[in-house]
C-alpha cells in the first residue's frame, strides 16, 4: 500500500478502455491501442509524473484474452504504486480478475490518503450495456456504510446517466435508479467516476461531481445520436483529493501521439 503525506493530494490516475488485444499489432479502428496506451502512459509522467494510486475502469481488453491484461499489468509497471481494475463490456470479467490478482490490482475498496474509492462490476456477460447485481448493490451499501466520515469516490465501467447521445443511452447502466438510490443514503460520496464513453464529461447531481475520462485509444463524438468516432488524442484523468473532501481534476491527452483513425466504422 502506498504510504503518503497526507498534508498534500492523494494523487489518483483514471486509465480506462484501452481496449488491449493478444496481437502486439491490435488495431481499433486503425489505432493500434498498445501504442496509444504507452503514449498515455508517457504524457501522465512527462506532465504529473508519479501517482499514488492507479483506478482502471474497464475494457482493459478487447478480446478478453489473458495475455492482453497481462500486457496491461506490465505497463502499469512504469508507476511506483498499487492499482485496482474493474471490468467492463469487452472483458473476460473472471479472466481479468484472475490477472488482476497476480498483479494485486484486485481490491474493490481502498481507504487511503483520506478517501474511500470503491469499485463496482457492472458489466453483463454478453451485453454491452451495464447493469449492478444485487450483490454489487449490497457490497456498495455496506462498505460506504463501514467509513461514514469519509468522502468517497465511487467507479464503474458504464455510465449511470443520460450523457445526451441517443445511441450510448441504450448501452449504459440499466439499474440506474437502484444505484442512485444507494448512493443518496451516503452523503459522503463527493465523486462517481466511469469510462465506456470514450470521451470526456462532466456533470453534477444533488452536490456529487460526475465524470467520464477519454479512452486510451480511440474517442466517440460527444453527443452523436449514431455511432461516430472523431480524431481526438488518447486521455487520461488526472484527480488530486484532499483528506477534507475537496478535490481537484482534470484531462490530459497524448496530443503527440500520431494515428489514422477509420471514421467510416460503424462499431467497433
């Protein structure tokens, strides 16, 4: 567990849908998604340097293979702290939870640097939209319950609002409301934090801060009512939070990283 001086941020990095193939040469969409996870992997050193925690929110693999998320386990290999992953649409769950826990990156709750991050499995096996078991719900409910006086920061792969993009509507968390209604019980939870969108969002909702990162591949056009994929650099997010529960955020993007996206798809 990575130790800290709790007088400055506990520095939190969001990986999320790099989308990693058994094939080095993997391509989504023409973006070969090995190089553009290191070209990330660059940028956050290059402009934040070392963080103190890694949250990887899902679609770790495309083809759910073990040697994909062994590859992601490696390149996390360039920080010098622990990392969680969940899964999202297009993983193994069970095959990355078995990798995840030979890189011990299989923890589901960390009480560090003054916070809780907690995170949640809300992928269907075969579905690409999400949903929360009852045991998720469960889970969710009894660990914010176990840190009260805690602010705390919530992840999942899908998106548990309407983000104003007709197709994605019908791919996000189906149990919406259920979640939401865990989390109101909860005043402390300051952050919901998701990937699966594959591009940057923000959003409040009754005082707490709702995120979505960019891909470390390819991104989806914002607010797209058919599938649409635009040329913008792989991402990350970047988050500083303060025991107080304050916090701060922000996205950063490889800009450097050259590719040529196929904007003719219509899927991946």
């Amino acid at each position: 567990m990575t130790t800290k001086d709790e007088s400055r941020p506990f520095r939190v990095l969001q990986l999320t849908d790099p989308h990693l193939m058994a094939d080095a040469n993997g391509e989504l969409l023409g973006v070969n998604t090995r190089e553009s996870l290191a070209a990330v992997i660059d940028e956050v050193l290059k402009v934040h340097g070392q963080p103190d925690f890694i949250l990887a929110t899902g679609d770790l693999a495309q083809d759910g293979s073990e040697e994909a998320y062994r590859v992601f386990g490696e390149s996390l290999q360039a920080f010098a702290c622990d990392s969680a992953w969940l899964a999202g649409n297009h993983d193994s769950a069970e095959t990355l939870k078995s990798v995840a826990a030979d890189y011990q990156a299989d923890r589901r709750s960390i009480v560090e640097g003054g916070w809780q991050c907690i995170l949640l499995d809300s992928s269907v096996p075969g579905k690409v939209y999400g949903e929360l078991a009852e045991s998720e719900l469960d889970f969710l409910e009894s660990t914010l319950a176990e840190h009260p006086d805690l602010p705390a920061l919530v992840t999942l792969h899908h998106h548990p609002v309407d983000i104003g993009s007709d197709w994605m509507e019908q791919i996000g968390l189906r149990n919406r409301e259920a979640f939401w209604k865990v989390l109101d019980r909860h005043p402390q939870v300051q952050l919901v934090l998701w990937g699966h969108i594959h591009q940057e969002h923000a959003l409040d909702r009754q005082g707490v801060r709702l995120l979505a990162t960019p891909s470390t591949c390819i991104q989806f056009t914002s607010g797209s009512s058919k599938f649409s994929v635009e040329p913008a650099a792989p991402g990350y997010r970047w988050l500083e939070l303060m025991a107080s529960g304050d916090f701060k955020t922000e996205v950063r993007r490889a800009e450097d990283f050259e590719f040529t996206l196929d904007q003719n798809s219509s899927g991946y």
